[in-house]
C-alpha cells in the first residue's frame, strides 16, 4: 500500500466530507472544508491562528485527512479532527497522520499539542496514547451528549 501525505485541495473536498460525514454523528459543515480546499490547505482564522489541513491518499484514492490548529504566539497545537475512511481504518494510515501532524508542528516550534475526544472512543484514544499523548482532564459534557478526554502531548524541541 503506498501512501501520500499532503495538504487538502479543492478537488478532495467531496471525499473528505464523504469521509466526515460517515464517521461523526455530528459532522464539520462543508464549507470548512471547501474554504480548506481553496487555500490549498492552510487557512487563517482569527489574527494569528491558522488551520492546517492533510489528506491521505492512498493510490489515487484519498482515505483520511487531519486538521489542526497553530497558535505560533503561544506555541500551541491542537488536533481538531481526523478520520480514515471506514474501509482503511487498522492499517496505520491515522498514526501516520499524527505523526505527519505532530512533526509540522515540531518543526515549526509547536511546544505542547493537545486535543479532546469522547470519552467512549477506544479506537482514537488507543491511537493518541500511541502517540505519547496523555490524558490530561475531563470537560464535562463537552459534546452536550458526553465528557471530552483532553490529552496533550510536549514535542522535543527542534533544535533538539
Ligand atoms: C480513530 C481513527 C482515525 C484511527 O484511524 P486508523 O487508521 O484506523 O488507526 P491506525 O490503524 O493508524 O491505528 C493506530 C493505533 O491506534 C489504535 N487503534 C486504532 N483503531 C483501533 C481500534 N478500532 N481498536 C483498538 N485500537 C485501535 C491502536 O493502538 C493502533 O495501533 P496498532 O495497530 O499497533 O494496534 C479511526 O478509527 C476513525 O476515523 N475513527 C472515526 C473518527 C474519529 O473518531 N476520529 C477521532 C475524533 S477525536
């Protein structure tokens, strides 16, 4: 199986949202990802953050993606969403997006990166303490249906 990682562009916003909408009970509207798309992965939100978007590609097929946010004034990291498509899920395509994610990240000075996930979710939470990440704190009722699992993970640094 030979995989590419590389920023999302417009023509992957439909298999993407595809892969969005089969894996969240609440999916990300679509524009997110068409405005993603349209800036060739990177956006800016706020005055200093930005979003970042990977897609996974497997052949010709793309099979998962992954979106973070960079707060470069703080040093700071935040995995919003990632997902593989049903069919590819347990062949080690959302561990390499982590590390893709979280070598960006190093390599561009991110310190701490951190993340929530539902309590109930085994798969992701096996996958982030995988990673190094560690559960850190609970937000009650984060998803209003259930507490989120905040994890956060140190990068070493990269002059290191
Ligand atoms: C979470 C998700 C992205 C994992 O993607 P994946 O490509 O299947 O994960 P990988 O194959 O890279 O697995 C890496 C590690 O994660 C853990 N893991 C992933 N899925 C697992 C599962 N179903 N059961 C147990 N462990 C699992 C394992 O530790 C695995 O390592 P191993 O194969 O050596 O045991 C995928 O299940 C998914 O898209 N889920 C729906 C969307 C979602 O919940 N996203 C997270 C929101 S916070």
């Amino acid at each position: 199986m030979k995989l590419t990682i590389r920023p999302l562009t417009s023509e992957d916003v439909a298999a993407v949202y595809t892969i969005e909408r089969s894996s969240f009970p609440r999916p990300w509207t679509r524009d997110i990802f068409e405005e993603l798309g349209r800036m060739r992965g990177y956006t800016l939100l706020r005055s200093s953050e930005r979003l970042v978007a990977l897609v996974a590609q497997v052949d010709r097929q793309v099979v998962g993606f992954i979106i973070w946010e960079d707060s470069p004034s703080q040093h700071r990291g935040r995995i919003l969403n990632i997902a593989v498509d049903k069919s590819f899920r347990r062949r080690g395509i959302g561990e390499r997006l982590m590390r893709h994610a979280l070598e960006d990240m190093r390599a561009i000075g991110v310190v701490t990166c951190e993340l929530e996930v539902r309590e109930s979710n085994s798969a992701a939470r096996l996958l982030y303490a995988k990673m190094g990440m560690v559960p850190c704190d609970r937000i009650p009722l984060y998803y209003g249906d259930e507490d989120a699992i905040r994890y956060r993970i140190t990068l070493p640094s990269s002059q290191g």
